[in-house]
C-alpha cells in the first residue's frame, strides 16, 4: 500500500510548473558579452541612420535604400509594394476622417484650431478591437529563398529551411485581434502630447491553414493621438522596423513628426537598456514575452507593418472628458457612446501579403465593421461583472454543497454518494483555482478581484476533499467487508470476539430464510453489494458500517427535527464511528489526495499547452475537457444502479450544482465577446448542456422509477429489493409479516388494534406501519393471480410500488417513513434486525 504523501508534494509541483513555464535563464556564453555589444553598436548606426535620412530617401523605384537590416536590396524584401499598402492606409484615413484628412497628412490639423482642430477619437487607445482581414488581391506567396542570403535562416544548421515562416498569411481571410496598450507613466509622449509610444499584441488567425493555425505577437509603433492613426511595425535581427518607421508613414509631414518623436525615444530606449542589469537584446521584440527568440538570433517569422486608423465618433462630445470620466469614474451619465474601433491595413515586407479589415466600403456593414472592440475600462468592467457573477455561482455552489453535506452526515448517507462524482468537482474547483491563480499567463493582467475568488475556489476544494473523506472511510470500511465476503477461506475467527458488536443488536444473525425467497443461499456475491439477507454470510467485521447503532445526537445535527419516533438507544453503548475505527481509511485517502494534485497539476499542464495550439486541436481539447468535467452525475448514477439505491443527493443540490456548474462553461461557449475572447460555439455548448439534462433526467428517474429501471435485469449485481411484488400464495409466505406483534404495541397505540391485512378491494392489503403508525395499503397479486404485464409491470404498478418498503424479515413500512429512518440506522425498527443498506 501506498504511503500517505506529504500534502507539500503540491507545492513543489507549482513550484516545478514555475520553473518550467518561466524563460529560460540566458546563458551567459564567452561571447555572449561581445555579441551584445555588437547589437547595442548597431542599434546606434541605425539610429544615426533614422537621424540622417530625410522624406523619400527611401523609394525602392528610385532605388533608393536605407542602410539598414531588412531595408537593403540583398535582403530580398518586397518593398515595391510599399506605395500600394500605403496607398491603402491612406484610404482607409480618407474614408475615415474625410476632408480633415489633408491636414492629418500636412500636420497642418492643430493649426485649425477650437472644434475644427479637434477630431472626436479617443486619445488614449488603450484596449481591444477585433474583427476579419482580408487579403488584397496584390498579395504574392514569398518563400524563404526569396529572401537575401544575408538573413537566410538556412545559415542555421539547427534549422530545416524547408519549413515556412511564422505569421505566413496565405488563406483569404482569418480573425484579427489587437490589444493596444499605452500606459501613462511608461510610454514616452512628446511636449504637445499629439505623439506617443503605442505598443500593441496582435492575434492573427489564417481560417485556410490547416486546423486554424494562429499567431500572436507585437508591434510596436506610433500613435497620433489628434487623429487616431497609428503606424506600427515589429523589429527583429532580420528587420529594423521601429528605425525604419518614419519612412512608412504616409506623407511628409507625418513622417517629420515621426522621426523627430523617434529618434528621442529610441535613444531613450537604448540608454534603458544599456543600463539594464541583465541583457535586453530587443527592446522591440515581436515575440511573446518569455520567450528568448532575440538572444539565439534565429527568427523565422514574417514581419509585419500595420496601420491603423480609428474613425471619428458620430456623437459630437468631449472626447477628453469623456475618457476622464470612463478611467475616473465620477458617476456621471455617460450615456451612448461609440465603441472603440479601427480599420486596418497590414503589409508583410517579406512574407509579401497585403491584409485589409473587413469592412465597407468592399463588405456590407451588416457583414463586417471592420474592427471592433472596447477601450480597456470597459472591457476591465465586464471582467469585473463576469468575476462577481462567478463568484455569486461559486457561492450558491458552495451553500448547495454545505446542505448536501449536513443532511449526508449519517455513514448510510454518505454510503450512497458517489466517490467519483464529489472527486470530479473537486478537481474543477481546483482547476478553477489554479486557472485564477495564473491567469496572467493566459491575459496578461490580473486583478485583485480574481484572486479573491481564487480563494473562493480553494475553499470549496477544500469543503469537497472534507466531503470526500467522510465518504472515503465509510465506503473504505463498506469495501473491507465486501472483500472479507469476497474471500470467504480466510478464517475470520479471530477477528470476531475482538469486533466492536453493538450492545442493542443483540439479535442473532439474521437467518438464511428468514425471507420467502428460501432456496437462495447465493455464493458469495459477484461484486460489491449489499446482498439479501438471506445470503449465508460470513461473520460481521471488526468496522462493519452496516450493523452499527450511532445515537443520533453523536454525529447529525438534523437528528432533532426529523427523527421523532427514534427509539433512543443507550449512548453509551454506541460503537466507534468508522472513521475512529479505521485508521486505514485516512491513510488510503492521504495516498488518494497526492494522486488527485498530481492529476489537477497534469490537467492544468496539459491545459496550458493547448492554449497555444491551433484552433481546431484547441476547441476539441476544451471541448473532451469539458465533457469528461460535465459527466460528474455519471459515477452518481451507475452507483445508484449498483446499489440499488436512487437518493442518494437533495433535489436543490443536484439541480444547483449542474447549473452553477455549467454557467461559466455556457458563458465561454455563447458569449460573443467573452473576456477571454474563446471563440464562441453554440453546438458544442448545446450538446453539453443537453449530457448534462440527460443525467439529470436519469437521476430524477432513479429516484422516481427505480435505480435500475434502465438496465436489464442481470446486468447490475443482485441487490435486495425493497419494494417487491407482493404475492398472496397459500401460505401467505411472500406476504408481509403482520406489523401488530406484542412487543411493539406501546409504540403503535391505538391504531395496530385494527385489523392489518384486511381487504379495502380486491389486488389490495392494508398493512400497519409501524414508524408512523399509519395505515399502508398496497396492492397485491392474487394468489395464482395472472402475472400479465398490465397488473405487474405497468407504470402505476411500478410507482406503487416506490409507495412502500419490505424488509428482509418482511416487515412493511411507508416507503418515506423506513427512508428516514435507514438514514440512521440500518436496523428494522420492528425486530431489530440488520437492514442491507440503501
Ligand atoms: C543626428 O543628426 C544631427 C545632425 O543632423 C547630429 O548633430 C546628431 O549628433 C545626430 N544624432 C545622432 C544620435 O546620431
Ligand atoms: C518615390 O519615387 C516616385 C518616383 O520618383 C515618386 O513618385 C514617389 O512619390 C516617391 N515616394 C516617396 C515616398 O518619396
Ligand atoms: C552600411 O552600414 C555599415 C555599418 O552599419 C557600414 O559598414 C557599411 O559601409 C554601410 N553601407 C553603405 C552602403 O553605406
Ligand atoms: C549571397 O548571394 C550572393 C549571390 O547571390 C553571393 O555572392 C554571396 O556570397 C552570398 N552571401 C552569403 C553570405 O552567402
Ligand atoms: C508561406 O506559405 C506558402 C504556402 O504554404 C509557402 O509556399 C511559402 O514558402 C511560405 N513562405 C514563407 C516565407 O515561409
Ligand atoms: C489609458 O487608459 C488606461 C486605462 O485607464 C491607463 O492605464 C493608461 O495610463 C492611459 N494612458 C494614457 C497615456 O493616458
Ligand atoms: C507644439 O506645438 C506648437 C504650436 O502649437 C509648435 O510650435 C511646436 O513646434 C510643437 N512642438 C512639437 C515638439 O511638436
Ligand atoms: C536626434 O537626437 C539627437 C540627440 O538626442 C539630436 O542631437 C539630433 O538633433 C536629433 N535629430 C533630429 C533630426 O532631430
Ligand atoms: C396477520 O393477519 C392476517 C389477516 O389480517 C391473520 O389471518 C394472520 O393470522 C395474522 N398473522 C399474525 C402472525 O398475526
Ligand atoms: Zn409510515
Ligand atoms: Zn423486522
């Protein structure tokens, strides 16, 4: 047997997920010094070169180039479909801004003045916008050859230069994302602030490529803030982009501004990062954080210059104080204002592919608007929202959860909860938690409020493995006994003097006909069950749970409500609880939590590398994942049908949880602009949602109709049955026994005097039941009486019988009332004797 782990087992597993998911530490080689000094050097000619080149001196017609990397002729890029994108960028701003244009390209815009000078754009671009591109009909297909041998990733002998590029747009169409950041005190703006540092992460989808194969990496760039236009442009070994920015822009007088805003800011920079501590080999880098595609040198993307231009907002109103008062809410009406969007056109110099947003003129607005989104205060907001929603479920989930556990507080109560189905919600809790915890791999921000529902989650793992040892040691204890029964060779003897026997069960064992179905001395059980009564059995257990007397009081707090008719027994002849009694049970469970951490921590692992694989293999990942966590009542259910037993949980638990449990999974799947931005897929969510209604039908009809009402007789274990056909034969031996015998006199009172078994009509009996001391009438099978389907198996027939229970020593009581009482004891309240568990 497995020996209990060391609960800080979990620790060093975060810890390990840390260290594996952490960049790793750039090795600091004999020439790594010089290498780095080399790249500052290069930095600075190519910021001496953005410094002395004016408007047109680089014009690929004239063949006119700049003396940077990416920029040369040997590098083999096609510039000559620069005019063109740029041509299109300039549509795009005409389109936009109208006649205000030609002062945005002249930067003659601030010297109109009042209104006129001030277009209504959000200034501060901070947020996402998404959307379609498309691909210009101009686009070529470029290959790696194509590109000068100066950059020839073949150079690299660790390489396969067969393979393509990253980032290689070649389908038609995809989805695009941007997420724009401008942070106050880290982005340089200058005096006026009409110019400032934008640095944006672009996710770029290719709906062509084989399983939806997507990009995310940055820009870095520009941003107009008087005429929300935007150039930006990734950097790499391979490519100067931010040294070569200026010349991309659309006209002289933007290209001025530019270049005077730049070369301060780069110069800036370097200074940064000359400065640093550890290396910093790009300050511009395109790659995702984390990874150290800089530092090996090899970069074997497309790079990637985007223009961006927001139009203004038909609402004519103070763009500056509306932003004011969306990041410093003073609770004034803002009223309906416009979202934040774009248009954008994207140019591949080496790739070769021009992309534009989807959008009029070309679409119509009721196909695609280009780029929409929200600026980050709102999206902040709805994050916000969605957080106290899910916070909001957790809580209903864990008050559902609390009563489950109250009212399961007997050992024949939690014996009826599924082991496997209190496990699988513990592992999404703490799936939930560990996704919270590090949800600033996946957005990049994190907020307090997330990790105060982290916590929320931690606690209701912890609430479930609470849970689930009470359910471990009682059905630990329930499986000991099943296995003793299952070896019926080893001679028990010694253990039996030792065994705890309760002082009041006093009964002999039950005999092996003491019910009419005589002749059935069944071999020991095939597999784990309470068998009838009737079966010969080895000794009880030294733990058993089944003949235990628990006095109500030790451990049920609800004892006192529902339990008036309970004959108090002898406290202090009550056993030991199991989980007292066995100390194994604690032991196995320790074995059994270090296996449930290491499978969350694998879950989670796993989870975090299909976040990055392509669309398809993702979706279906989410989506088995999904499944697998929503079949939680599946244990439930095929537990009920092995036990025989159909109620096993509250009504508001089941229904609650499966809703609280499948909101935030429904949110994902249906909401179009979720924070997480997954792609919504109602099918999926459907079919889902639709296995989850299905075990909720299964389980109502269990508890309605009968566990095994689905499943052919012999294909689940034989189990006693509590509600049987009642026979009337000769010698009224499949009958009931009469309920009225002397000893239980004082407890029915008035009532047992009337005559039980007495006929109202024909098929029926009027029985007495003792535990409420009501009259119960079930209906009965005339002695030779025909056994057709009609009388038998009908419907009704099957729902009458739900109405009363039959004991193994053939006593009858209401079916509600003998309920109550097994939660408490698994003993007939009549003769005492042992009650196979529910
Ligand atoms: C930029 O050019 C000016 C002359 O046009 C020169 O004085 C200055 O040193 C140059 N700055 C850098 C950083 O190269
Ligand atoms: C490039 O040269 C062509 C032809 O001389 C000219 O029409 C065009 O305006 C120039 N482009 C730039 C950006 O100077
Ligand atoms: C380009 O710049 C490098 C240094 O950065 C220099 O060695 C080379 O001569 C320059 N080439 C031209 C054509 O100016
Ligand atoms: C690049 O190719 C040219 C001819 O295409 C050749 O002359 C030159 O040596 C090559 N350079 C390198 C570094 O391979
Ligand atoms: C881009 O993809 C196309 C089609 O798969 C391929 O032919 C081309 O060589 C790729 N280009 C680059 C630069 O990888
Ligand atoms: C833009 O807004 C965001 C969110 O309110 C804020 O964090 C950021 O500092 C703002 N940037 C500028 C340049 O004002
Ligand atoms: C700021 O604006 C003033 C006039 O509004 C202009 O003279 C000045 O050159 C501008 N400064 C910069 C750095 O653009
Ligand atoms: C670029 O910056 C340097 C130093 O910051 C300055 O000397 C030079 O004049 C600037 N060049 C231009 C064209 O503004
Ligand atoms: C049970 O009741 C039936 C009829 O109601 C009666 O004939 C029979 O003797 C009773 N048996 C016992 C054991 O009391
Ligand atoms: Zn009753
Ligand atoms: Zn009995």
């Amino acid at each position: 047997m497995e020996v209990r782990r060391d609960p800080r087992s979990f620790l060093f597993f975060i810890i390990l997920l840390l260290l594996i998911n952490s960049p790793e530490p750039q090795q600091q080689s004999f020439n790594t010094r010089s290498r780095y000094d080399e790249l500052i050097q290069r930095e600075w000619d190519q910021l001496d070169v953005l410094n002395r080149t004016q408007y047109g001196d680089f014009n690929v017609s004239k063949k006119k180039w700049l003396n940077i990397s990416g920029c040369r002729d040997a590098d083999g890029f096609a510039w000559d479909m620069l005019p063109s994108a740029q041509e299109k960028a300039n549509a795009h701003g005409r389109r936009a801004l109208g006649d205000k244009w030609g002062s945005v390209l002249d930067g003659t815009l601030h010297e109109r003045g009042g209104e006129e000078g001030r277009l209504p754009v959000y200034r501060n671009l901070s947020g996402y916008v998404q959307g379609e591109w498309v691909r210009d009909p101009s686009s070529r297909v470029r290959h790696p050859e194509d590109m000068g041998n100066t950059t020839h990733p073949a150079k690299d002998p660790f390489t396969n230069s067969a393979m393509g590029f990253d980032r290689n747009l070649t389908g038609t169409g995809g989805p695009f994302r941007v997420h724009l950041t401008e942070l106050e005190d880290k982005v340089m703006v200058d005096v006026n602030k009409s110019i400032s540092e934008i640095s944006a992460k672009v996710v770029v989808g290719d709906d062509e490529s084989f399983g939806g194969n997507w990009w995310e990496f940055y820009v870095h760039g520009v941003h107009f803030r008087d005429s929300g236009h935007a150039v930006l442009t990734t950097t790499s070994e391979r490519f100067a982009g931010i040294f070569a920015l200026p010349h991309f822009q659309l006209s002289h007088g933007l290209h001025d501004t530019s270049k005077n805003f730049l070369n301060w800011t780069i110069h800036e920079t370097i200074h940064r990062q000359i400065h640093r501590p550890f290396p910093v080999w790009n300050p511009w880098t395109s790659s995702a954080a984390g990874s150290n595609e800089d530092a090996v040198g090899v970069t074997h993307h497309c790079e990637f210059v985007l223009y961006l231009q927001q139009p203004p907002s038909v609402q004519t109103m103070d763009m500056n104080w509306l932003e004011h008062e969306m990041r410093f809410p003073t609770g004034a009406p803002l009223g309906h204002r416009s979202q934040l969007s774009m248009s954008m056109v994207g140019f591949s110099p080496d790739c070769g592919y021009v992309i534009e947003s989807k959008g009029p003129p070309d679409y119509p607005p009721s196909e695609a608007m280009h780029l929409v989104g929200s600026k980050i205060e709102e999206y902040n907001d709805r994050a916000r929202h969605s957080i106290v929603a899910f916070a909001i479920a957790f809580a209903f989930q864990l008050s559902f959860l609390i009563k489950q556990m109250k009212e399961t507080a007997t050992p024949s109560m939690r014996s009826r909860v599924s082991f496997y189905t209190i496990a699988t919600m513990a592992l999404g809790d703490g799936f939930t938690f560990l996704v919270l915890i590090f949800m600033y791999l996946f957005l990049g921000t994190a907020q307090l409020a997330m990790y105060s529902i982290a916590f929320v989650a931690l606690f209701s793992v912890l609430a479930h493995l609470r849970f689930l040892m009470d359910i471990w040691s009682v059905q630990a204890a329930e499986r000991a006994r099943q296995e003793r029964q299952q070896a019926p060779a080893v001679p028990a003897a010694p253990e039996v003097p030792a065994a705890p026997v309760p002082a009041t069960s006093d009964a002999p064992l039950p005999a092996a006909d003491a019910f009419g179905t005589p002749a059935t001395p069944a071999a020991p059980p095939p597999s784990g069950l309470p068998l009838p009564v009737t079966a010969s059995r080895p000794p009880p257990p030294p733990r058993p749970q089944t003949p235990i007397l628990i006095a109500p009081d030790q451990d049920d707090p609800l004892s006192d409500d529902d339990t008036p008719l309970l004959p108090t027994t002898n406290a202090a002849a009550t056993t030991p609880t199991p989980t007292q009694a066995a100390p194994n049970p604690r032991a196995e469970f320790g074995a059994l939590y270090s296996r449930f951490c290491l499978l969350l921590i694998i879950t989670f692992f796993v989870t975090i590398q299909f976040a990055t694989v392509r669309t398809l293999y993702r979706s279906i990942y989410f989506s088995i994942l999904s499944f697998i966590y929503l079949s939680f009542w599946v244990p439930q259910i095929y537990r009920n049908v092995m036990r025989n037993c159909g109620r096993a949980l509250r009504w508001d638990y089941t229904i609650g949880t499966s809703v609280t449990r499948l909101v935030p999974i429904a949110y994902f799947y249906l909401k179009e602009d979720n924070v997480l931005f997954a792609n919504t897929d109602w099918q999926t969510c459907a079919v889902l949602v639709g296995w989850v209604w299905i075990q909720i039908v299964a389980l109502v009809s269990q508890s309605v109709l009968g566990p095994r009402f689905f499943v052919r007789e012999g294909w689940a274990p034989p189990a006693y049955d509590y509600h049987p056909i009642l026979r009337e034969d000769e010698e009224g031996a499949l009958l009931p026994l009469n309920a009225t015998s002397p000893s239980d006199d004082a407890i029915e009172g008035e009532e047992s005097s009337r005559s039980a078994g007495e006929a109202k009509n024909k098929g029926k009996k009027v029985f007495d039941c003792s535990i409420c001391a009501m009259d119960i009438e079930v209906p009965v099978v005339p002695a030779g009486g025909s056994t057709d389907e009609g009388m038998v198996g009908g419907t009704s027939m099957v729902l009458q019988r739900r109405m009363y229970m039959v004991t193994p020593c053939r006593h009858i009581f209401h079916a509600t009332c003998l309920e109550g009482w097994m939660r408490y004891r698994l003993i007939c309240p009549n003769c005492r004797e042992a009650l196979p568990p529910l």
